[in-house]
C-alpha cells in the first residue's frame, strides 16, 4: 500500500516498517480501531508491543463508558 494514498482518508499510518518501508499499523482517526500487520512479540522481547494492548483495553473502556 502507498501511504500517500491515504492521505484524505479515515486513517492514518502508525507503523512503518524499517527494513522495506511498507506500511504495519494502521489506526481510524475517528472510529476506536487500529491494527498492526506483524507478530507483535516476535523480537527482541515479549513485552515490546505491550503498548498495543493497552491501547486496545483503553479503547475496550471507552467504549463501555
């Protein structure tokens, strides 16, 4: 995907990745999703994407307000 193709759309990049400069994560800037097109954990730790998670119980909350 191009990233400048979304540039009048409902979303926005958050992650890009390093090696090649595709497009990895992806957030709505109005609605409570985001996504990441990787394995989150898969190096160099397991606690590395922890933010993600919170972000998604963050939202989870919210959205039960």
């Amino acid at each position: 995907m191009d990233p400048e193709s979304l540039a009048d759309s409902a979303v926005e990049v958050t992650h890009i990745n390093l090696n090649d400069q595709t497009v990895e994560g992806l957030r709505h800037k109005s609605e409570p999703l985001f996504c990441v097109q990787y394995h989150p954990e898969a190096a160099p730790g397991p606690h590395d994407s922890l933010y993600l998670f919170d972000d998604f119980i963050a939202l989870m909350k919210e959205a039960k307000r």
